[in-house]
C-alpha cells in the first residue's frame, strides 16, 4: 500500500512475524508497512482508516471480525501463532518481545547459513516461528554439537537439523509445514 509506513516492519499489524519470513528474506517483502513492495491486505486499510495504528491490539476494537479465521490457514507465512504472539508482546511489550524476535532471526540467519541445503529455508522459517526461543537454543546446541567435525556434508547436516526440529516439534504436536487452504 502506497504511503504506508510504520517504525517495526518487522511484527506485522496483525501479529506475523516479518522478520522470520521468507518473503522477507529474499527482499521480495519489506515487511508490514516497511514502504514499496509491503504486502497489502484489509487490516493495513483499517490502519490506515483509524490514523495508522501501528499494531492491532491498539484498537479499542480488536480482535474485529477480521481475526475470525486468520490463525486457520498460512500464506507464504505462518499464521498458526499470530494470536499468541500479539498477546505476548501485549504481556511482556514491544520492546521484550522484538528482543526476542532479534534473537530468533539471528537463530534463523545461523540455520540458513549453515544448514540449509537449498531445500530447507521455508521449513527453517516455521520451525524459529513456531517453536519458543528456548527449545531453538536446544536444538541449535544438539545440531551444533553433533556436526562440529564438519565429517558431514551440508545435504546431511540440513537433514539432522530438519530431524531434530521436528522430533521436537512433533512432541509439542505442531507440524512444522504451512497449513494451505484447501483447493476449491
């Protein structure tokens, strides 16, 4: 949306986590309100509409009748934890909770940089915004650990570090692909 601008492209509006998409990662996206290239969808209207709020939960309305479904399917994103994460950054601030999303991108730039075969980056992208901080640092040690002799090749080091993610995830039962909508 032309003229729509916010100061964090990185935590969307409506709660996505920007910073750990793949859109955004390939410069395709600057963001939610990150200027031209930003995706436009009806909740940065209503933004606008209301004097540019620059996150939802802001309104004296939300969650609105535009939140019925939302976390129900993903886009090139995942929506799974878009609720959650607005009511964390509600309860610990904005300023806690894009501490922690800085953590998790650097957690997600390490994975792409180190692990990622060329097949990997989008299944990397949900597993750091699906899984809490915590449980990435486990992982990020148990893959660190068993692949530091550098004995392995990168497709074989991509495929323990997606193993491990979803060991764990698989324990929490959250799948780590995008729920698409169904095909009419």
């Amino acid at each position: 949306m032309k003229k729509f601008q916010r100061s964090n492209n990185l935590f969307s509006l409506c709660g996505l986590n920007c910073g750990l998409c793949s859109m955004h990662l390939d410069h395709y996206c600057p963001g939610c309100g990150g200027g031209p290239g930003n995706q436009p969808c009806a909740i940065t209207r209503c933004s606008q509409q209301r004097g540019g709020m620059e996150y939802c939960y802001l309104c004296d309305e939300y969650p609105c009748e535009k939140y019925d479904g939302i976390d129900a399917f993903d886009s090139f994103i995942t929506h799974r934890n878009q609720l959650k994460d607005v009511k964390k950054a509600r309860e610990i601030g904005m300023d806690a909770y894009q501490a922690e999303l800085a953590e998790k991108m650097e957690i997600l730039k390490y994975l792409l940089a180190n692990y990622n075969d060329g097949r990997r980056k989008s299944f990397f992208c949900l597993a750091v915004n699906l899984l809490e901080l915590p449980d990435l640092k486990l992982v990020i040690d148990q893959i660190t650990s068993e692949t530091g002799s550098d004995q392995l090749s990168l497709k074989d080091k991509a495929k323990l570090a997606a193993s491990r993610f979803n060991t764990l995830a698989e324990k929490q039962n959250i799948v780590l692909k995008l729920n698409r909508k169904p095909k009419r």
